[in-house]
C-alpha cells in the first residue's frame, strides 16, 4: 500500500484524532492515555502537538493514496535550558492494514531525520511498551538502546504493563553508563 509521509497540519487534525482514538481501543497497552480521555480530547486541543512555524515540535503522518491516515509519530523537544539537548519520540502507531509493509520504519527514519537538523539535539529517547516485540525491535534497529525498565509502568484495569525506555544518540562516543 503505497503512502506518503508528511507533517501533520490543522486542516489533519479530525483525521488524527479519530486514528489515535481507533489506535487507543485497540492497543490500551501501548498508550499511557485511554480511550475515554482520548475521546474527551478536541481534534483542536492535540493540533498542538503539531507544532507550528519556527517550532520544533512535530507529528508526521503517512496517509494512503485516498487520504486516510495510515500512521503517525510524533516529536516533542525539552523545553528547559539543560535538557534541550533531547527530544522525544512519542505516540507512534501503524494502523493494521497498513503494518508489515515497512510503514512504521519510514515513519520513525524520517522523524528521526527531522530531529537530527534541529540545531543543538543530541539524542532521542522514547519508551514502549516491554511485550510489543515488534516495536521494540523497530527501535532497536534504527539504533535506540535499551537504558531500562519501568515495572507496571501502565495499569489498565486489573493489567499491568511494563514500559522499556530507550536512547538514540546522535554522536559517535558512547555513554560511560551505555554500551552501544
């Protein structure tokens, strides 16, 4: 299924927000929001995840020939002075239809690409869920490293799960508390 990835803009916002709340429902696992809270959140209120012009922040999407919203990812940077070295990957979904095509790869590249020339980012981090295999060997592919583990990190119900976090760093030396 061919699609084209781009930066969300405000005129995606109702398409986004009904495929985050389709990706809710069907993986509370994966997400620290539950459905219920994502359908009290306006298309308008998480447009500002966006970002806009001259902001760093972003969220692209990868939509189909007929304009559906195969998947998205997301980037928000620290905003304080000593952590503005970093960023975050978040809220990475591929819809169903669309997965084992190689979607969320050229998704999180190109998110990754877009974070490498903002002036002063050093190093991305995220977390996933521990079980989601397949995302975890996404991560672990494109370069991130494991730095941990958070116990019942998410309690959905009686469920826990655990969240892993991970780093990509954008220089060649590697952390004195990091192998890789």
């Amino acid at each position: 299924m061919p699609a084209s990835v781009r930066r969300l803009t405000a005129a995606d916002a109702k398409r986004y927000w009904a495929a985050r709340n389709d990706a809710l429902a069907a993986h509370p696992d994966a997400f620290t929001s539950t459905h219920e809270e994502g359908l009290a959140t306006s298309p308008e209120k998480l447009a500002k995840r966006f970002g806009g012009e001259g902001d760093d922040n972003f969220m692209l999407g990868a939509f189909a020939e007929d304009g559906s919203l195969l998947g998205y990812i997301g980037f928000e940077r620290e905003t304080r002075a000593k952590l503005r070295h970093k960023g975050a990957i978040i809220s990475m979904f591929v819809d169903a239809r669309a997965r084992g095509q190689g979607l969320g790869a050229r998704l999180l590249d190109e998110a990754i690409a877009q974070a490498r020339r903002l002036a002063g980012l050093e190093q991305l981090w995220l977390s996933v869920t521990h079980s989601n295999d397949s995302a975890r060997q996404l991560y672990l592919r494109a370069g991130f490293v494991s730095y941990g583990v958070e116990p019942r990190a998410i309690k959905d119900g009686e469920r826990y799960f655990d969240k892993e976090f991970m780093v990509l760093r954008f220089d060649a030396a590697p952390s004195p508390t990091l192998r890789g």
